[in-house]
C-alpha cells in the first residue's frame, strides 16, 4: 500500500518510511521510495529557505559531507625552531675575558659551550619540533595559520591530504593577531570558503579540523559557547569565538567551520584546566590581516609597550591620586619599547594623553591605536605625587617577540596556545 506523502514541522528526529532520516531546527520531509524525487525537492526547497533565514538542517551525512569537502583545503605544518637552552643548569661561573683558564673546557648536553662576550657562560640553542595546522586561501598555494606555529621557524614542512608535501616560506607575521600566512609553490590547490563571524550565536553547530597531537585532519563537532569572549591570558588584543569543539595541541591555526564548510575562526587556544573551552580568532579578523599580510608582508600597528592595570579607591589612595580622581597604573615598561626610551617608569599613573582624561586601560589602548607608527603622543603622568608631562614616539609592534599576558599590545606566552 503506499504511503501517503507528508511534510511535518518539526524540531526533532523524525523517522521516514525509507529508512532515512533529517533533524533540525526546521521541516522534516517523509515518504516512500517512490516519492524520493520530490522529497529530494522539497527538502532543498527547505535548506535554501533555511540558509536564508540563518537556519540549517542537519542530516545524517552533513558532518561527514562537509568534512570531506573542506579537508582537501586543511594542513598540517611541521616546524623546526630554534629556542634557546635553558640556563637553570649551567655552571655559573665568569670568566672577566670570555677566556676559559687553561684547558678547561663546558660541555652541556653534548655540546662543547664558550663563555659569551661578558665571560659568562651562554647555553646554546637547541632545536625544538612543533606542529600545527592550517588551511588554503588561495590556490597558488597560500595558507593561512597562527603566528605562534610558524614563529622563530627554521624549516617549515607543509604537508596535504593527499600526502604531498611542501617547504613552506612565511610571507608575513601579525603577532598582535596571532595569525600569519605562509606560502608553499603549489598551483590549483583546494581552497576552503570564507565565512563571516559578525552572525554568530551561542548555540551554533560548529566543526574543527586539523591536526591535534599528531592525528591529522581530526574532525570535531560542538557549538558555539560564546562570541565576542575577551581572554586577556591568550591575546587581550582581540575577542574571540568560544567554542566546545574539542580542539587540542595541534589544532593551532586550523579551521573552525560552520555547517556549510565555510571558515569561521581559526582555532588557537584552549584552556588548559578545562574540556572543551577552546578559543578561535574571528574570520572576519583573519581575512583582514591575511589580506595585508599578502600585500605588504607586514603590518605596522602602532605600539606604546606598557603593561596597564586599573585602579580602584584603594589603590588611588596609595598612589596619591584625589578623590574620585582618574588613571591608569603603569604595572610594567617592556624592554626596548618606545616608552622605557621615552622614560616613562613602573608605578607611574598615565591620567592624560593628548589633553583626554584616562580612566581605564581599554581608553589608553584605543588612544593609542588610533594613531599611526611614527606619531607623537602628549602623556601626563603622576609620578611620587607630582604630574609630569612625557612625550612618547609611537613604534611599531613587534611581531617577533612574545610578551606576557599583557592589558595593552603584546601577544601571549606560547604554552597558552595550542
């Protein structure tokens, strides 16, 4: 007898005659094996309506469709980087002219060490194996992955599905990003699709694949647990996707994918005390800076150099600040920026710039990144209770070094990354 054809509004799985089945957010369409051709119809009807409304099912295949489409366009990248020794083990003893007396000769893990130019003993560096992953924007051979893979390389190994493998060359680093693109010569390769992140909603299926702890093209399946999530610990610079997709070591500067296989942030941390809290740059992000870093191999962000900290009553009170007066603490000077050369000091409270009252580190960072490289910024900082006026010549971010968990523009310390 055959069945009558039927399409029910549904938010869960519903069996069909043929033994098949759909479930998602919206239509369900059932029927015999004989009505196949317009279940096919109406059920594509269903997703382009769906796709419209933001909306997608999700069938049996879809996961293992997709996958299949994009991992073509996803790699894995191994690197050889050079990092150096640690001294906790080394002989401490100087030596006024960096001359070892007589014959006497330092060996540390089989290598013979000289005494560096100040006579005291420098551990030598070593070689250090990482991997991550990565995926193609371009089928002349571009990929984009995380800074934090790819930085200090000595070697780059690029390696696709179908076991080719390539030397990668970096074309260009954002360390305040965290992403960076490398290129391989290679044409017509696979490339995967660009989404946007500026839609997302907390509850989104989301998918990542790469190459975590060694297991290549790894696909996982989770959501969206949040968006616009600030993890100062990882990159206070940028606010991420949040996901519990399982990402782990490895996964670094893969995809995160949304149902249509296109690319909607890029995997880059996780928390480490945790399962399943994995944190991705936005898309729209990583588009932007690959795109500069294609054209100019650079980007020059402008760069102050402090750690910032806020001040609450208390501390305002010690600091000699007025009641219910403004600022923000200086908590650190890096080495080598543009405000220790400017003199500006640990403990100093920065309350002005440019004549614009200070209140939180968030107003000094976007002081600051509204200006360009080069540019002068007028500080007023309290200083053991006297205001000091300084100058500040505004330099460009160093995207070969790795800062600390830091309030205004440096990049994470690498075990935050995965």
């Amino acid at each position: 007898m055959q069945l009558k054809k039927k399409v029910i509004l549904l938010g869960s799985l519903v069996a069909l005659a043929s033994g098949s089945f759909v479930f998602g957010l919206t239509g369900i369409v059932s029927g015999n094996r004989s009505d196949q051709a317009l279940a096919d119809q109406l059920t594509s009807e269903k997703v382009a309506s769906n796709h419209a409304a933001g909306l997608l099912s999700l069938g049996a295949n879809t996961i293992a469709d997709m996958a299949q489409k994009v991992a073509p366009a996803v790699v894995n990248i191994e690197v050889d980087q050079k990092i150096a020794s640690s001294p906790a083990n080394m002989p401490q003893f100087n030596f006024p002219f960096g001359q070892l007396p007589g014959n006497m000769e330092f060996f540390y893990n089989g290598k013979r060490v000289q005494p560096g130019p100040n006579g005291k003993i420098v551990p030598p560096s070593i070689q250090r194996h990482n991997a991550g992953s990565g995926f193609i924007i371009r089928p002349d051979g571009y990929i984009i992955t995380n800074a934090h893979v790819v930085r200090g390389a000595s070697k780059i190994k690029v390696t696709l599905t179908d076991r080719r493998s390539f030397d990668g060359k970096v074309v260009g680093i954002d360390g305040f990003s965290d992403l960076a693109v490398v290129k391989i010569d290679a044409n017509n390769l696979p490339t995967v699709p660009m989404g946007s992140s500026t839609t997302l909603r907390p509850g989104e299926f989301a998918v990542a694949i790469g190459n975590p702890l060694g297991f290549d093209h790894t696909v996982t399946l989770g959501i969206i647990s949040a968006v616009e999530r600030t993890v100062t610990d990882v990159n206070g610079n940028i606010n991420f996707i949040q996901t519990d997709a399982a990402i782990n070591p490895g996964n670094s500067g893969g995809p995160l994918l949304n149902l249509e296989g296109e690319v909607i942030g890029v995997n880059t941390a996780i928390q480490a005390n945790a399962q399943n809290i994995g944190f991705s740059i936005p898309v729209d992000i990583a588009k932007q800076v690959s795109e500069q870093l294609i054209a100019h191999k650079q980007i020059d962000r402008p760069w102050l150099g402090v750690k910032l900290a806020s001040i609450d009553d208390t501390m305002a009170k010690s600091l000699g600040l007025a009641a219910g007066g403004k600022g923000v603490l200086i908590a650190e000077v890096l080495e080598g920026s543009p405000a220790q050369a400017a003199g500006l000091e640990r403990g100093d409270v920065i309350q002005k710039i440019d004549g614009k009252d200070m209140a939180g580190p968030g107003e000094v960072r976007d002081c600051v990144r509204a200006h360009k490289v080069s540019e002068k910024l007028n500080l007023f900082v309290l200083r053991n209770n006297q205001v000091k006026a300084v100058a500040v010549n505004i330099g460009t971010f160093p995207n070969e070094s790795i800062g600390a968990k830091e309030n205004q523009d440096q990049t994470p310390d690498e075990p935050s990354n995965n």
